[in-house]
C-alpha cells in the first residue's frame, strides 16, 4: 500500500518559514486574519468571507497575498 504525502499549505506554516523578511512564528493563516480583523474593526463575520477565498487559492497566490499586506 502506497504512502499518501500529506501537504502543507503555505496557510499553515509559520511567517519565518515562508518570508526571509520575518521571524515570526506566527502561522500565515493567523497573520492574514489578524490583519483583516484590524481591516473590519474586529468584525469575525466579515473576516471570515475575506478568509474564506484563500482555502481554494494555490500556495503562491496566498504567498503573494500576505507578502502585499503584511511586509512592512
């Protein structure tokens, strides 16, 4: 019976894992929902449709997007 490889999400590992600008141990996942609750004056509703696109977004494009809105 053949292994299944399992695959982590960009969303799931920690901002040093995936900027060299960070050192954060900060999953992305929760960077981008702490940025956005910041953005909809802590609305968890409105903040949850923002959230949800980036489930079925690739690796890359979640990348790009946390880049755009969380390097200072």
């Amino acid at each position: 019976m053949a292994a299944v490889a399992e695959k982590t999400l960009v969303l799931d590992k920690t901002m040093a894992e995936v900027f060299d600008w960070s050192d954060s141990d900060t999953p992305v996942r929760d960077a981008l929902w702490n940025f956005y609750m910041e953005q909809n004056n802590h609305d968890t509703i409105k903040t949850e449709e923002q959230m949800k696109p980036l489930l079925d977004q690739s690796d890359d494009e979640v990348k790009a997007l946390a880049e755009k809105l969380l390097k200072k």
